[in-house]
C-alpha cells in the first residue's frame, strides 16, 4: 500500500533545524574519476595488444603440435593480461571507485574471473595435447614430463589456487562460508598471479625479447604497487592522520543503529554523500572483517556516521561497540554521488536499510521546491528507517516524501510502473538514484525502465555485506 505523509518536525543527529542550516555543508569535491566507457575501451585494447604481440611471433606451420603449441601461448598471454585486469578492478584505485561505482567493479570482476579461469584451462589443454602430440606420448606421461619443468610446476600451483578462489566465489559456495574463509582463499590469488608471472617469463613468448619481458614486468610491478599502496599504505596513513573513534552507538529502530565516529581533520577524506567505507572496528570479534557501510549522514564536525540493520554475528557486534573503539575506514568509495546527476528533478528511491545513502543525499542534493521526490519501500511501518529526519529534511525542503508500505508478495505492487507514474507524473524526466535489497533493486529497475526512465538516468549501487 502506497502512503503519503506529511512532514513532522523532529531530527535525530543531535543539531535543531535552523543550526543545521547554518552548518556549513560538505567540502566541493574535485576527485578525479574515470569514466566506465573508458576503462572497458582501455580493458579492451590492452588485450587487443597482448594478441598483436602474440600474432607479431606466432610462425605458421602446417604441424600438429606447432597448432596446439600456438593456441597455447595465445590463452596463456590472455589469461596473464586477464589476472592483471582482475587485480587492478580491486585495487580501489580512488579514480575508478569514484567513476565506475563499486558494484560494477565487482560485476566485472566476477565476470572476468569467469574468462580468466576459462582461458587458463584452455591453455592448460593446449599445452598439454601439443606437448603430448611433440613427444608422442600419451596424457599421462606428457603431464609427467610438463611437470619436471620448474616453470610448469610454478603455473600448475597457481592453476589449483586460482580454481579455489573460483569454487569459493561462486554463489552457492559463498552463501555457505564466512568471509574471513573467503578472504584469506582470496588472498592465495595474490601467489597465484606471482607463480603465474614466473611462469609466463620462462615462456617463448616473453623469454626472447628483452623489450617484451621488461613491459611485461613494469606492466606486474604497477599493478603490485597499485594494490599494495591503495590496500594497505593509505588506509594504514588514514588511521594514523585521522585517529577515528566511535563516539556513540545510537538506536534507531528496533534491530537498527546508527554509529557516530569522530576523528582529526575528515574533511580532508573528501566523503561525499551516497559514498562508502570499509569499516574495520578494533575490537574482538570485528577486528579482522572490513565491513561496507553507507554514510547516512553529510559529514559534519569531523563526524562520521552509518546505519546499520543487526542480522548477522558482525552487525550485533557492531551494535555493542563501546565509546572510544578505535576505528581504521578505508575509502571513500561508490559513485552513488550528486556527479551522477543529469536532470534538475530527481527521484530517490530506497527499500530497507538502502534509505542510508539516499538520506544523505535527501539532504545534500540542491533543488529547489518540487525538485525532489523520495520513494520507501519497506514491508511496513516498523521497517523505516530515520523516519523523523527523513520528515524533517522534506518539510524543509518542500520535498515530496512517500512510504510504500506492504508485504512483497500483495497483490498490489507499489513499484508497478503504473503506480510510478501516479506518485511522480513526469517520472520520465527525472534522474533516479536506487538502493534496496538486490532483488528489490532489479524489479524496481525494470519497472522504471517500463515507466519510461532511461537506463542510463538510473543510478544505483549495491554491494553486499560479509555473510555472518
């Protein structure tokens, strides 16, 4: 059931209406971004060149074995390119996080796993049948002989360690494991690439050229020092400059509760509204788990605050931090941001616990009267989240504020398209940011789409949490 609400006054963060006001609002953020269209273009031609130095050796020939042995070095050189990709997705490069969104960048490197894995196992075969058909042996012995070579060996234990992180990925298999489980297979990738460098160096493909080798291992030493200065030098520096602490758990609603942390000069972490942290809490039980939680408030008076619904083993231990646990956040991340903005009227559209970026942004979006329309969707009264502030923020703003409230499986669909239109009647010239449960977010998004909304004006971003 659709309901329309008029605002009441009352606001949470501790500040009346008119301080609010009068606090100065986020700092203008200038970061960088790199655009989708153009990392994938970039994605492409890298492995346009890595064919064109495979096609630049490859030596025709009329023999069997030379045909497997030059279909292998082709799948071998992809799939190296390939992890390399891989790596660099998750590196959180701020300029990529901020342009791609992270939710993309997991999507194409769960997707890119998928080739990478295929294309090793395509080189293995290769490999093997043209070593076979060389020796004139049979399967068995040629696998036997391929493995007394140094380098084969090194590969073959990098094949077995890519293949858990693919079996421990997939979703039936992630739904079953914690996540420190997850995590640590997931750093064998890192030995897996570097056995997989060694390897590729010893190959003929690289081994011959001394101009080849040296772009192969600056293009493998980048990446390292990408990953190891983004994953591991910056979060450490921002712990240091900032000394973030929680300052106060707060309850919301029942089974939800905002945490506030404080720290030294986080301006300076150029937090946007509808962006990000991984959160990582010093104390038992949290320590090593970096948990993704929205800002679901501007940043103010070096003040940082998320909402968190409790349903799992890490989110009740969230909910019992103390004062003064110390906090190390990397990021930020996501593009879930006013940048993505094209159009003056925009509609938010939030079910559950995804109002938390979609209230920051509530507050923060300029427009003026009648440019703002905020949908939730959520089961029924008990589910809404920060519902006085989202009130205040509307009745401040002369903002349009709406709860779909009812079961998911009623017969009447508050997110039909029909129903759309009749809450925002020129939905079709809005800009539409979404966060919900993902298949809340999937229905919501076809239904826009069949409303009239261009894909392309949809903004949304979802990234799951560590199972319990």
């Amino acid at each position: 059931m659709a309901r329309s609400t008029a605002p009441r006054p009352g606001l949470r963060p501790g500040q009346s209406p008119a301080a609010r006001r009068a606090a100065p609002g986020p700092r203008p953020v200038s970061a960088p971004r790199l655009a989708p269209g153009r990392l994938r273009d970039g994605i492409v031609g890298g492995a346009g060149a890595v064919a064109l130095l495979w096609g630049v050796q490859a030596r025709p020939s009329a023999r069997l074995d030379a045909f497997f042995a030059t279909g292998a070095h082709l799948t071998g050189l992809l799939a190296g390119y390939g992890v390399l990709v891989l790596l660099l997705l998750m590196a959180r490069i701020p300029a990529v996080e901020h342009g791609v969104g992270a939710d993309r960048l997991a999507r194409w490197h769960a997707r890119g796993g998928r080739y990478v894995l295929g294309l090793i196992a395509a080189h293995t075969v290769l490999a093997l049948v043209g070593y076979a058909v060389h020796t004139r042996t049979d399967l068995i012995t040629a696998t036997g002989g391929l493995l007394s070579y140094g380098a084969i060996a090194a590969a073959t234990a990098g094949t077995v360690l890519f293949t858990a992180v693919g079996i421990t990925s997939a979703r039936a298999v992630r739904r079953r494991i914690r996540h420190e489980t997850w995590h640590a297979v997931h750093l064998g990738a890192l030995l897996a690439a570097a056995l997989g460098f060694v390897h590729q160096l010893a190959g003929p493909d690289l081994a011959g050229g001394l101009l080849t080798r040296w772009l192969w291992s600056m293009a493998h030493a980048t990446v390292a020092v990408l990953l190891l200065w983004y994953r591991f030098v910056v979060p450490v520096r921002a712990a240091l400059r900032h000394d973030l602490r929680v300052a106060e758990v707060r309850d919301e609603t029942p089974g939800v509760v905002s945490v506030l942390v404080r720290g030294r000069g986080v301006a300076r972490l150029r937090a946007e509204p509808g962006q990000f942290f991984r959160w990582r809490f010093l104390s038992r039980g949290l320590w090593a788990t970096a948990l993704p939680f929205s800002l679901s408030a501007p940043v103010r008076d070096d003040t940082l605050r998320i909402t968190v619904k409790v349903r799992g083993d890490h989110t009740r231990r969230v909910r019992r931090l103390r004062p003064g646990t110390r906090v190390l956040a990397s990021g930020p991340y996501g593009a879930l941001t006013a940048h993505r903005r094209t159009r003056r009227k925009v509609l938010l559209l939030a079910g559950g616990v995804g109002i938390t970026p979609l209230r920051a942004l509530f507050e923060t979006l300029p427009g003026g009267p009648g440019d703002m329309t905020l949908l939730y969707r959520a089961s029924d009264e008990g589910g809404l989240v920060l519902r006085e502030e989202l009130e205040t923020i509307a009745r401040e703003r002369r903002a349009a504020l709406h709860y779909l409230l009812g079961p998911s499986d009623s017969s009447y669909d508050p997110l039909a398209p029909r129903a759309l239109r009749a809450l925002v009647p020129d939905l079709a010239a809005h800009d539409v940011y979404l966060c919900g449960p993902p298949a809340m977010a999937r229905a919501a998004t076809a239904s826009l789409v069949r409303a009239g909304v261009p894909a392309s004006r949809i903004h949304t971003e979802n990234f799951e949490e560590p199972s319990p």
